[in-house]
C-alpha cells in the first residue's frame, strides 16, 4: 500500500457522523449527561444516542462514569478538545504507519 492509500484510509477510519459531532458539542458545552438527557435535547433516539456514545468512548473523545440516582447509570461528558486532536493525530500516525488497521466498520 503507497502513502496516499494510507492517508485515504486514515481518513476514512476518522470521519465522524454529524450526530456524533452535535453529541461532542453538547457535552463539551453542558458537562455531564444521561444518553436521555443527550436525546432530548438534541432530538434523537436514545437507540442512536447509544450506538454513536459507544463509537465516541472508543475513540476517546468521551467519558463516561457510572452514576446512582435511584438506579444505576452513566453519565456522559466530553474530553478536551486538545486531547481530542491529540487522539486524531495519534490514530492517524498508527494507521499510517500500518500498526492499527481500518477495520471497514463505523
């Protein structure tokens, strides 16, 4: 695989889907968040919310801890914007360097 196929891979393992960035955005501005809280206020199922926090928790760009309110739960918030870009950069470089492999999911 030539430089240029590995750049298009990097950046086909990084896109992130518009409902993942407005998931980012909210945390980021309102701190900790249930994935109920996070589907009201952005008007999305809860299903969506989950599928796209799981991806964003892998990836690093949000935390969870667990909560008790009665019941057992998380709540969500956002890591730093800087440690965010540090992560893309780092992934990149893994990819590129053929120590991660784009696994065609996500």
């Amino acid at each position: 695989m030539d430089a240029v196929e590995k750049i298009l891979k990097a950046i086909k393992n990084l896109q992130i889907k518009p409902s993942e960035m407005s998931i980012y955005r909210i945390l980021y501005e309102k701190g900790e968040m249930t994935v109920r809280e996070i589907a009201e206020e952005l008007q999305l199922s809860t299903r969506i919310v989950r599928i796209r926090l799981k991806k964003l928790v892998k990836e690093g760009f949000v935390k969870r801890r667990i909560i008790k309110r009665g019941w057992i739960g998380y709540v969500y918030f956002a890591e730093t914007p800087e440690e965010v870009v540090k992560k893309i950069k780092d992934k990149m470089r893994r990819i590129i360097s053929g120590s991660e492999e784009y696994d065609g999911k996500d």
